[in-house]
C-alpha cells in the first residue's frame, strides 16, 4: 500500500481498537448503497511500531505505554456506474504518554490533545482496468508539560494515485505515486518533509 497514507510504522496503531462497531448496508435505489461503520473504544500501543524508533531517534524515550481513546466512522457509496464507490473517513483520537528527555530533569508528559484522521477516496474498476486514489490529512495537537512555549498543532497530507491492467486472472501489473508532507508549516522544498 502506498506509504503516503498507509505508513507501517503507524498502520497498528490507527486501524486496531478494542471496542464496539456499527456496520451496515443502505440501498439507495437508483442511486446505489450506502456502506457505513461506526467505531469507538481504546487503540493499542505497538512497542514495536516504527513511531518509537523515530521517536528514540531524537534521544528520547517514552515511559511506560501510550494510552490513547476514540473513534471514527466510514462512509462508502457505491454509485449506479458499474464499479464505481467513493467514501471518506475520519477518526478521532485522544491520550497521553510521558517521555524521557536528556535535557530534562523530570519526565516531560505529553497529552495528546487530538490525533485527527481525515481521507477522501475513491475507486474505479472496468473490464481489466483498476484505477484508484486517496487523500489524508492528519492533524496532531500535542500539549508538552512542562514546557516553555505552546506547541502549534501538525498537519501533515498525504495522497496517491493508482492505475493496473489484468493480464491474465491471476496477473496483475500496475503503478502508483503517492505524496508525502510531514509538516505543512515547514517548506515542501526540504528533503526530509516532502517524500
């Protein structure tokens, strides 16, 4: 999947809850169906997912787990054009964890004020042809105490397009670029902000 809006360091930790779910199926008649889920409960913390190397990577460390809470929901419409659904998505999530700080003589924590998950996409499949895309926004409000200064929140937007030919039945060949910003505050220009 393509790792503008399906990271796998943070695949574990934004599509994994424990919790409740409300799914179900509306037909719309000559406009098609209405797929829709609801969601909400606790989300796990992977020690093993990538967002902690990055994290360990700066010289911090993260005390204990990251208790984190929410939910979203999903919307899918299957048009009355054969092969034709569009949707979008949004999830919702609180917590907080504390970090280790060489600089700090106390532990620093950190209340996650809103880790919002917004995606629009869409799929289009005729005869042996698949053409699909997305696009994510996420927006992450992190409160640090203590601290000195407020820290803004971080929006960072991810997209993909996708194209592929059937072959044969079991063969496939298709192409896909995506688009990373980590940071729209910063310059798109940087390196390490524009993948």
């Amino acid at each position: 999947l393509p790792q503008a809006v399906y990271p796998m360091d943070l695949r574990s930790v934004t599509i994994a809850h424990t919790g409740g779910d409300v799914y179900g199926r509306v037909s719309l008649k000559k406009a098609g169906s209405l797929a829709y889920m609801a969601y909400g409960g606790t989300m796990p913390d992977d020690k093993n997912g990538g967002y902690r190397y990055g994290i360990e990577d700066r010289g911090l460390g993260i005390n204990g787990k990251i208790k984190r809470h929410g939910g979203g929901f999903d919307l899918r419409w299957t048009l009355p054009v054969e092969g034709l659904q569009v949707g979008g998505s949004h999830v919702e999530t609180r917590g907080e964890f504390s970090l280790r700080s060489p600089q700090a003589p106390i532990p620093l924590q950190v209340d996650m004020e809103a880790w919002n998950i917004s995606s629009l996409y869409g799929d289009y499949q005729y005869e042996d042809w698949h053409f699909s895309g997305e696009w994510r926004r996420t927006i992450a409000e992190l409160v640090v105490t203590p601290s000195a200064a407020p820290t803004a929140p971080i929006e960072s937007l991810g997209w993909f397009v996708a194209g592929a030919y059937r072959i044969a039945k079991p063969l496939e060949l298709g192409a896909y670029y995506s688009n990373y910003i980590a940071n729209t505050e910063f310059d798109n220009g940087l390196d390490n902000n524009h993948v």
